[in-house]
C-alpha cells in the first residue's frame, strides 16, 4: 500500500481538485490521509472511495506546521510506501504503481515535475523539470533550477546554465523543489522523519535532498510518471488569488 500525505493550510478549491486526481490516477492499493492545518473548509468536502481507495482526514485545530504534519500524517500512515504530496497538484495514472515498481530502498524518488495550469487542472507541458541542484544564494542553501537566472546569480561564467539532457528515464539528481517526493516509509523513519527543528515551512527540497545524499542514499527523479504543482504567482485564472492562499512571506519562511 501507498500512503499519499497532502499537507493542506488553506487551499480551498486546490484541495478537492488534488484529492480527486490522487483517487482517478491511482492504479494500486493507496490511503490518503489529509491533514488540515489549522483550517476547516467552508463545506464539507466528499468522495466517493473504495476499499483500496481510502481517503482519511486529520484536523488540527491550530497549525502546527507543514512539517510537523507530515510526520504527524506518516505515524499513521499503514503504507509500505509514502508519498508526500501538496495540496494543490496533479498526478499522472499509475504514478502509485509505476513509483513503487522503481524505487529501491535507498531512493528518496521525484516524480518528473510539470508546471500545474489551475484551469485546466493538466500540467503546462512546456514547464518541465527533470533535475535540479543545490546552491547558495543569500548565505542559505537554496534548490535551483538549471537556468540562466541561476547562472548568472551564480557567476557561472557566460551566464548559461541548462538543464542536463539524457535518455536515462530513471536518473540521480542532486535536488528537488519539494512539493512532492515518494519513498519507503520505514526508509523515511530510518532518516529522522522532517527535520521539525528546521521550521514548520520551507527548503523541504534541500532537506529531503541533504538526507538522502548524505545517508549514502540517492535522490532520483523518474521519467517514467510525472506530478504537476502549482507554483506561487503562475497562471492564476479570474477569480482565484494569486500567491499562497494563505498569508506567507519570505522572511517567515527564513526564519
């Protein structure tokens, strides 16, 4: 069994349509447990589930923190497998089965990663990534994309920075954003859990990166599935707000 976490702190809207995808797209025995932190929705959401489809509800009445709720989600979790997911994201059919057919005990796995179109709810096919690395910007370690900004943010001479290409569908990358990664549980309880000490929000993709690589694991991205993530400012369709749906700064993620 795979357990899928969504970690929710206010996506109304967003929340629904990523549980619906999980449910639609899996192929094998899955939970999903879904932790709302800190909020309740404005109407109770429902689906329809079946008994290799089941879908479970944690509510903290205070927020604790995004990661405090993963581990709180992965205590409970009856899954061989753990997936953490947000709560605004699409999956790919079959990334249950085809995720656990492939990941060894020493992987911390990513999904290939598509830019989400929250109209659509498809991913931006154009918006992809494969791999992505660790650098430092401002005195902290941040996960990077391969791109020009980077590069010259970095002083990489000439300023060009691509992202590598090869016909690998199963490949290490150094890093990874974050908002979505699947592994062993037993594997994920072996490295600490979330590093709660670390912040309740924020550079979940270098901690999760950092632990496996230096445990002597492997932080792997599979081409062979994908998930879809909403970013923070990208494509907002009328009537929805733009940024976080949830008051968030920089300097708190920081801190």
């Amino acid at each position: 069994m795979l357990s899928v976490i969504i970690p929710s702190r206010n996506e109304q809207g967003y929340l629904e349509k990523t549980i619906e995808s999980v449910l639609n797209a899996a192929e094998g025995e899955i939970e999903v447990i879904v932790v709302l932190d800190g909020w309740l929705p404005e109407n109770p959401i429902q689906f329809p589930v079946t008994d290799t489809k089941q879908l479970r509800w944690i509510h903290n009445p205070e927020s604790i923190g995004q990661r405090q709720v993963i581990n709180q989600a992965a205590r409970q979790a009856r899954g061989k497998y753990i997936m953490k997911l947000d709560a605004h994201c699409a999956v790919a059919p079959g990334f249950d089965v085809i995720l656990a057919r492939d990941c060894e005990y020493d992987m911390t796995m990513i999904p290939r990663m598509y830019n989400l179109d929250v109209e659509t709810w498809q991913p931006k096919w154009k918006k992809r990534t494969d791999y992505m690395f660790i650098g430092l910007l401002d005195g902290n370690l941040r996960a990077l994309y391969y791109d020009d900004r980077n590069a010259k943010l970095l002083g990489i001479p000439g300023g060009k920075l691509r992202q590598p290409d090869n016909d690998k569908m199963i490949d290490e990358t150094m890093c990874c954003m974050g908002p979505g990664f699947f592994m062993w549980k037993d594997r994920f309880w072996e490295l600490g859990g979330c590093m709660e000490e670390h912040g309740g929000w924020g550079q979940q993709g270098v901690e999760e990166s950092c632990k496996a690589w230096l445990s002597g694991g492997r932080m792997m991205v599979n081409k062979n599935t994908w998930f879809a993530h909403w970013f923070r400012g990208g494509g907002v369709p009328e009537g929805h707000k733009k940024g976080f749906p949830y008051k968030m700064t920089q300097r708190a993620v920081n801190v």
